[in-house]
C-alpha cells in the first residue's frame, strides 16, 4: 500500500503536469494528501533524504504527504512542479541561468546554498544550518524571530503574519490561474503566492527564458525614497530588506532622482536617470523598443496580460524600471551574492558583466 503511494508521490516528482499552463494543482489526491497519515498503520508523510524518501512519525498541516521542499526538490523539464532545490547533482545554470541547456528557474536554485556555499543562497530553515555571517538579520533589515523559511511570518511565500508556512499559503495551490493578471488580492492572486504583490507569471517559471517569454514584474517609478511601492516585486524584499529600498536617507542625497544616489536605485525608472545617454543603449537598443533583457531584467508600472518584450528608455513610458532582481535572484546561484552572473570574477574570462546591460558605457 505504502508502495502505490510511494508510487503516486513519484509520479508528481518526475512526471509533467499536462495542466501545468494553469500553475493549479491537479491530479488524484493521494498523490499529495493524506487523510490519517496512517496507512496499514505505518506514517505516510515523508521527506526527502539524499533523493529517497523517508517516511517517519511527522504529520504535515493541509494533510500533505510531505512539505514545500519535499515537492519542490528536482531537475526541471517544461511542464514539471517548479522545482526549485536541485537534485542529483548541481543543476545546469550555464552563465546567466537563461542559456540554453539550463533548467534553473526564475527564482534560481537552492542547490549552491545547500552544498555549504552560504552567500551563494537564502539559507531556508530545513535545506541549509543558519548563515553563519547574518544570522536571523537580513542585511538593510532588523533581527527576525528565527532561521528563514519558505513561507509565512519567518518567510516569503504567502500571508506573511500566519504562523507556519502551510498556514500562509492555504487556498493557493487550488486557487491559482496564471491566465489572469495577479493583483495581490488574495493569496492565490498574489505573484507567485508572494502576499500582496503583483506581477504576471511565465507558465514555464522562465525556464530558459526568451525576450517574449518570461514573467512580467511589477515596479513603481517612484518620486520619493519614503514611497514603499506596495505590490512591486522589489517591496517583496523590502519587507526584510527595508534600509535596501526605501526609508529617508537611505537611498538618495537630496532629491530622490535628480541628485546622486547612496544605495543602488530600484523602483526607479531608467528614463529618469541623469546619464540617460547611457542608458538609452540598453541591451543594444536605440532608446524606444529596446529588446527587453532576460539577463539583467526590468520591471514595469503595466498591469496588463501581455508580456512585456519591448523596454522604452527615451519616452517616461515607466516600463524600465530598475528592481532587485535587475540583479539578483530570490533563491540561489552559483554565485556569491546570489547574483544573477559572476559579479566578482568580471573581467576574468569566468565573469560576466551583467551591469554593462544598462551601463552599456561601463564594459
Ligand atoms: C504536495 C506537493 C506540494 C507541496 C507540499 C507544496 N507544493 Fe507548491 N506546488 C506544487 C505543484 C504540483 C505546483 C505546480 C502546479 C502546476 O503548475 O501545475 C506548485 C506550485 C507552487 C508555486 C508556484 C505558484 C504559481 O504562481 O504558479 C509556488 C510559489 C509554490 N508551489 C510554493 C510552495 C510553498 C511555499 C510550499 C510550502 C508551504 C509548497 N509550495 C508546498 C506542489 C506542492
Ligand atoms: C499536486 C498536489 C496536490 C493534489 C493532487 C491535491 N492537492 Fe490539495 N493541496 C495541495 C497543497 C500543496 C495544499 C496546501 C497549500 C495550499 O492550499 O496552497 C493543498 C490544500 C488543499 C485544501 C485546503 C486549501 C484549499 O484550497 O481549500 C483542500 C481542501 C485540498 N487541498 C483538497 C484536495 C482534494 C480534495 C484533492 C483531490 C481532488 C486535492 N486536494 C489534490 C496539493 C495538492
Ligand atoms: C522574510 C524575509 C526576507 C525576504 C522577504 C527576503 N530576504 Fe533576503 N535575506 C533574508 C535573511 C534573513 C538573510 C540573511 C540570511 C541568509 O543569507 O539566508 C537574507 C540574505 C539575503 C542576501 C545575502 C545572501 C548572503 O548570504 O550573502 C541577498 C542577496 C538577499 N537576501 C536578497 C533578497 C532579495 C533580492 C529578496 C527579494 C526577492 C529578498 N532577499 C527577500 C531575509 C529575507
Ligand atoms: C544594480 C544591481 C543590484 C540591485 C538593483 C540590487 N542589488 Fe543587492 N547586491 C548587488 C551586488 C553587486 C551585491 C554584492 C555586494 C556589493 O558589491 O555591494 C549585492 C548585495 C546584496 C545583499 C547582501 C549584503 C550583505 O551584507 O552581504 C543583499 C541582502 C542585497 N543585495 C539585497 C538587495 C535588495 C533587497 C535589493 C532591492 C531592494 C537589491 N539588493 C538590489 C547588486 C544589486
Ligand atoms: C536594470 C538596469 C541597471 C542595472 C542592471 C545596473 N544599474 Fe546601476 N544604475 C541604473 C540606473 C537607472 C541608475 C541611476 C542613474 C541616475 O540616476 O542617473 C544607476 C545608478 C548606479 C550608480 C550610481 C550613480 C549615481 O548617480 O549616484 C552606480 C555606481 C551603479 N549604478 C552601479 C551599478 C553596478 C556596479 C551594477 C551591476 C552590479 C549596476 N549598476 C547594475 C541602472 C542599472
């Protein structure tokens, strides 16, 4: 009996969700649930150890078989459950994570992180011990009430003052539709269960993503560095993040926009940039229609379906707007910093300058 089940739980890991353009979860129940955790009375919940699974006493919450990255833990193919820890070895992130050949996603990877490089990742309560350099503190940040976790109060998915991860994201997996702009209403209709925030999602989570097939994110052109951006992807890592995004005298001295900056800018329109020559080049364009740029991306004020492809510099049409993950991404790289290319190793022939996207004079 624990073998069908086994067998079903195996089939989720490896198998690809035909319905996966809906990003809604599918298939026989027990695949994912089950109802005493007690089957021939032995436990049916398991975790994943060393690519096997171990079934043991623990009961999950949701009546799940196994928790976030019991499901979430895998090699990506189009059509899989995102997976986003790496099994089997380093997964292939190529130079960017958007080569061909790659089967990272958007978010990245856990992989780096758990192989014991720590700068390389969030170092998620259950996948890797504690930052030894920060801790409970997110830098830009104060002092959390423990290790971060995939969601909930101590975590990114989902209601972020629910106790415990399933807690926060209940309604989710059944509720989501991807067809629809996510306007952070609900849980379900929040950018990737992120609370509050809004974005359109790529159906494939840009594995190997093109200019006119990835996510849309959402960002703010702000006039001022007390402005929290509510709902952009970029005051998703505020919450933690804050002194890293907004707060007077964080970001700019003097004028938000006109003056020089004190942190990188996000939130910020590149039309608006002082230097806008240089800018105007960005990802090889002409300052109107620059191909948007899956390397280093930008976010935009549009709240419509349709995917941004295109990036205007030389009109304030507020869709090259810089974000944190113009940079990095939100789970993990090879690199340290969890940048979206080796930033340390450019110009050694191992670097990449990823920067030169948007300082295209700065290569
Ligand atoms: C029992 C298996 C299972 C568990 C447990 C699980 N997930 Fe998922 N999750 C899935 C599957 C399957 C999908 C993809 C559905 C599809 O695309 O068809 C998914 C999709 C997602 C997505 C993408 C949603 C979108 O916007 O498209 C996120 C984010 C996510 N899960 C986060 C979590 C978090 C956080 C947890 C733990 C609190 C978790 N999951 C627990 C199976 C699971
Ligand atoms: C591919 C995995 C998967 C399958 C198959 C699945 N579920 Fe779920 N379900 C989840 C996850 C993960 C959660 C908890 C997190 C959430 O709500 O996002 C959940 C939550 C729920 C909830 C509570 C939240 C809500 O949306 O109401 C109910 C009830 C539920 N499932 C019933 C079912 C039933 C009945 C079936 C079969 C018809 C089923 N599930 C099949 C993964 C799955
Ligand atoms: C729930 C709180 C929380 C959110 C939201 C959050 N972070 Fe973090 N972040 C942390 C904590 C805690 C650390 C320090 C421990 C660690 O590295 O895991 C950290 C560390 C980091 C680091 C340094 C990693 C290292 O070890 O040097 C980067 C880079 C980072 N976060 C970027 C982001 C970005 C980008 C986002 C938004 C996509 C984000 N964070 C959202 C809590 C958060
Ligand atoms: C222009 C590119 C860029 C943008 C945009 C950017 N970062 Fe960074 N970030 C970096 C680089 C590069 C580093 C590596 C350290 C350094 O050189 O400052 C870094 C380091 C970090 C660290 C680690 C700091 C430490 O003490 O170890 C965190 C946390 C972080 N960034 C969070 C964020 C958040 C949150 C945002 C958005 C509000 C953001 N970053 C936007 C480029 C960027
Ligand atoms: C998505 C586009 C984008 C990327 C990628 C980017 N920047 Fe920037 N950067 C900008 C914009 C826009 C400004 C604001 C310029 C202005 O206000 O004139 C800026 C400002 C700066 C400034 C401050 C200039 C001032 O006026 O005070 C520095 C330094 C800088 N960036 C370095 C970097 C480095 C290093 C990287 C790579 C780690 C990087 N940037 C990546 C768009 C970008």
């Amino acid at each position: 009996m624990r073998y069908l089940a086994a067998l079903g739980a195996f089939f989720i890991l490896l198998a690809a969700y035909p319905e996966a353009s809906q990003a809604k979860v599918s298939g026989p129940c027990v695949n994912c649930h089950t109802m005493h955790n007690s089957q021939g009375g032995s436990p049916m919940a398991f975790v994943i150890t060393g690519g096997s699974k171990v079934y043991g006493g623990l009961v999950n919450e949701g009546l799940l078989n196994t928790n976030c990255i019991g499901c979430h833990q895998g090699t990506n193919v189009i059509g899989s459950v995102p997976f986003v820890l790496g099994t089997g070895g380093a997964p292939n992130y190529g130079i960017t994570g958007t080569e061909a050949g790659t089967n990272t996603l958007a978010g990245g990877n856990f992989y780096w992180v758990s192989s014991g490089s720590e700068r390389t990742g969030h170092n998620i309560a259950g996948i890797t011990p504690l930052d030894s350099a920060h801790g409970v503190t997110p830098p830009g940040g104060v002092a959390m009430g423990g290790q971060i976790t995939c969601g909930g109060i101590l975590g990114c998915h989902g209601n972020p003052s629910a106790a415990t991860q399933t807690q926060a994201i209940m309604g989710g997996h059944h509720g989501k539709d991807i067809t629809i702009w996510q306007d952070g209403t609900t849980v379900a209709k929040s950018y990737r269960f992120l609370s509050g925030i809004q974005g359109m999602e790529d159906n494939s989570f840009e594995l190997q993503p093109t200019p006119s097939k990835h996510n849309k994110y959402y960002g703010k052109n702000r006039v001022s560095e007390t402005d929290l951006a509510a709902g952009t992807i970029s005051s998703h890592c505020a919450r933690c993040h804050g002194n890293f995004h907004n707060g007077s005298g964080k970001i700019a001295s003097g004028t938000f926009g006109a003056g020089v900056w004190l942190r990188h800018p996000v939130d910020f329109d590149m039309s608006r940039a002082i230097s806008s020559t240089e800018y105007v080049t960005y990802n090889n364009g002409i300052g109107t229609g620059n191909p948007y740029s899956v390397i280093s991306p930008v976010a935009t004020a549009s709240t419509s379906t349709s995917v941004n492809t295109t990036v205007d510099i030389s009109t304030s049409a507020n869709n090259g707007i810089v974000m944190c993950l113009s940079c990095h991404r939100a789970h993990g790289t090879p690199y340290d910093g969890i940048l979206r290319w080796n930033y340390k190793r450019w110009p050694q022939a191992d670097g990449y300058n990823g920067c030169a996207v948007c300082h295209t004079t700065k290569d």
